[in-house]
C-alpha cells in the first residue's frame, strides 16, 4: 500500500530543532513575564473576514497565501496566517478594553501561508507573537526591540540587524499617496499585472511585490519617510532617543514597509545575513488604528511576531548538559524481577535509565546499549543475583565495578562512580 505523506510545506519537527524551538520559546517566555505579559492561546481557524478586514483586501497575504475554505455549514473560514488579527478579535471580544488601560499579551502557535517553500519557511509554521494595547508613547517601541536584543544576546545569535522606518498616520500617507501614484503613473508599463491593480486602490503595497521589475522599479521610489507630518517625525524621533537610552542600535531604513496595512508608524524588522534572500526573522511594529477599524474604541497597539523556524537557524545548538545514560542488561527470570525495582529507583533519582522489554541475549543487549551510546551499563544474571551483587561497567573506561545488589541504593551509587 502506498504510505501516506505529509502535505507540501507542512512536516514533522523532531530531535535538535525541537531542542531549539523550546529553548527559544522558554527564553522569550522568560523575558516576557518579566515586562509583565500575559499569555493566551487562540483558535487556529478564524471567520475569513477577520483577517480581510485586519490584514488588507490587497495585500499578497489575503490575495494569494491563505488557507481559506467553506464549511460544512456555508461559512467562509481560514486558519490563521498571523496572530495579530486575532489577538484584537480576542481584545475586543473579551472586553479587556474597558477594564485594563494597558494590555500586553503574548501568544505561540502555528500560523499558515500557502507560499513557496524555501530555507526556513515553510506552509506551517510557528510563531511567538507580541502585543501591547493602549500604549501610544514610542517608549514601548522601543523597549520592545530592547527586549528582543537582549533575547537574541541570550540565544548567542551574532549577526542581526535591526532595521527600522515609520509609515507614518493615513494624513502624511494621503499625501504621500498623490506624489507615489505620479511616480509610478509614469513608470506603469514597467509594472506587473497586479501592481497596475494595486496603482489605483492601494499603490503603497507595490513595495512588496516580488516581481524583480517591480522592485526596479520601487527602488528609485521616492519614500514616505521624508513626507512625515509633524506629529509622526516627533514621534519617531522620540523612539529613536529611547533606543539610544537603552543603548542598542537600530539601522534606519527608509524602505522598509510591511506586507500588511495595518501598520502606522514606526515598523522593524530584524534581519540576519545567515538566511539568504529573505532575512527577515522578526517583525512588527505600530497599529493605531487598527483596534477601531476593528470595530473597538481608539486604542494604539504596537507589537511583533517572531518567526521560530527562522530564528532557529541561527540559534547556536546548545547541547544540553547532559546526564550519564545508564543502560540495564538483565539474563533470566531471577534478574528480571529487579527490572521494575530499577525502574523505580532510577526514575525517582531523576536519573535516565533505558532497558530491552523482552528478554535477549547479553550480547544483543550490549550492542542496543552501544546504539544508544549509554554510558554505563548495569549486568545482573543469575551468577550476580545468587552472590548479591550487580556489575556495573563503565562503557568509555571498559572499568567495571561490582555494587550491591540494592536498586534503592544503586542510583546514588552510580553517580558517585560517574563523577569519578
Ligand atoms: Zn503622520
Ligand atoms: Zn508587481
């Protein structure tokens, strides 16, 4: 029969890299209780509409990427492509909005892009998503990216840039919005088919097209940042003094536009040259308008969503400070029966223990034990139960010891002999 396979993009994370998932989570776990967030867990598969709404009718996530489908009962739904549409859903719907001035949650979890697989980016993949409601001061924009530098410190990743931008409120967008249409208006036939669309209904989305020409093209764009209303630059000049207090650096990049509409002012991005074309690992940045566009009250939001897969390609493996394996070879009925005695014993020393189930020769227990690179094996047959004793040999030195036959006091025993 054939074997049935995951699907494309989607797979099965196991060994060192789920090593790396955990610790990675564990670390931004621990620096995000710290600034007092909270977690939450929200559903995988949403109304479509919400991220419709949220992300952008025009962007490439919404046109092309998602995993949308009709139910049994009719309804458009789709698994989520990110967690911040749903983090507002869950605020506004929970009410924290009338009965906490600031909300900072964060959640983990799987997200879903029909996209092209490629280095670190897959149909599923996780996330570890950051949000703060009700926060307009860029002292929390900053403070963000101060905790994502002293994450990546932790994880031991060298090589990141963080780059930064605004993209200012809809008034300085307006207005950039006539100079972008005049520029690309004479550059049109250089554009491709859906950049033409996206010339009259959202031209600032052009900047994310992958198409090589497109990019030519918006290289030589001129850029909002230098049409930024007077409340927007004060603001950005404010964040930009917080991270110099906080005393990490951030790059400014003048291009830099997220794929999605919801963003107003200042956006990043943290970048790493270890990860080819698309370096992006971390990204995020500022919403003020997307809580009421949701159908909440004004509130800013501000927040990001980091990529776990893409970050732990550049995460050094740490190996674990590993504990000596202990392996137990036993021959006949009389020695069996101190099987689960050991069991017991070692599990409750906290100590790794690994054993055959089914009886087999010594030698064929000696090879498993080699497979598994344990690193001392316990003998028992009937010769060492008759005499009370059990062997222990240590697999590097090829020593063997002989201990009592005592599995309460035995695991005690072993680590004092693997110390030495
Ligand atoms: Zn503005
Ligand atoms: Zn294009």
């Amino acid at each position: 029969m054939e074997k049935i396979k995951t699907l494309r993009g989607f797979r099965d994370i196991s060994g060192e890299e789920l090593d790396t998932f955990k610790r990675i989570e564990a670390c931004a776990r621990k620096y995000l209780k710290l600034l007092n967030f909270t977690e939450i867990e929200l559903p995988i598969l949403e109304k479509t509409e919400l991220f419709v709404r949220s992300i952008g009718d025009t962007t490439d996530i919404v046109e092309k990427e998602m995993f949308t489908f009709t139910d049994i009962g009719g309804d458009s739904l789709t698994m989520r492509p990110e967690a911040t549409a749903g983090m507002v859903r869950s605020y506004l719907q929970s009410g924290l909005y009338a009965t906490q001035r600031v909300s900072k949650l964060f959640t983990l979890g799987p997200m879903f892009r029909h996209e092209k697989p490629q280095k670190g980016r897959f149909r599923e993949f996780h996330q570890i998503d950051v949000e703060v409601f009700g926060i307009g001061d860029p002292l929390i924009d900053a403070e963000l990216l101060w905790m994502i530098h002293m994450l990546l410190q932790e994880l031991k990743v060298n090589t990141y840039d963080i780059e930064v931008n605004s993209v200012g409120c809809p008034e300085c967008r307006e207005s950039f919005r006539k100079v972008l249409v005049e520029y690309f208006e004479t550059k049109k036939d250089m554009l491709c088919e859906d950049c033409v669309r996206r010339l009259e209904r959202n031209p600032l989305r052009i900047f994310d097209c992958k198409n090589t020409q497109c990019i030519e093209v918006s290289t030589e764009s001129p850029v909002l940042f230098e049409y930024l209303c007077e409340e927007c630059t004060r603001h950005f000049d404010e964040f930009q003094q917080h991270v110099s207090s906080f005393g990490f650096s951030v790059r400014i990049n003048k291009r830099l536009v997220r794929g999605l509409d919801y963003y107003t002012r200042t956006v990043f991005e943290v970048t790493s040259n270890d990860l080819g074309a698309q370096k992006a690992f971390i990204a995020g940045g500022r919403y003020d308008n997307l809580v009421e566009e949701m159908g909440g009250p004004k509130t800013p939001g501000t927040g990001f969503a980091i990529g776990v897969e893409r970050l732990a390609l550049i995460t050094m493996s740490e190996k674990a400070v590993s504990t000596p394996t202990y392996f137990f070879a036993y021959l006949g009925e009389r020695a069996k029966k101190y099987l689960i005695p050991f069991i017991k014993s070692f599990a409750g020393a906290g100590l790794s223990l690994v054993y055959s189930y089914d009886e087999r020769s010594l030698k064929s227990q000696m090879r498993y034990a080699d497979s598994l690179n344990a690193d001392f094996v316990f003998i028992l047959g009937d010769n060492e139960v008759e005499r009370g004793i059990v062997l222990l040999r240590n697999m590097k030195t090829k020593i063997q010891y002989e201990l009592l036959l005592d599995p309460s006091i035995l695991p005690r025993e072993a680590i004092k002999l693997s110390i030495e």
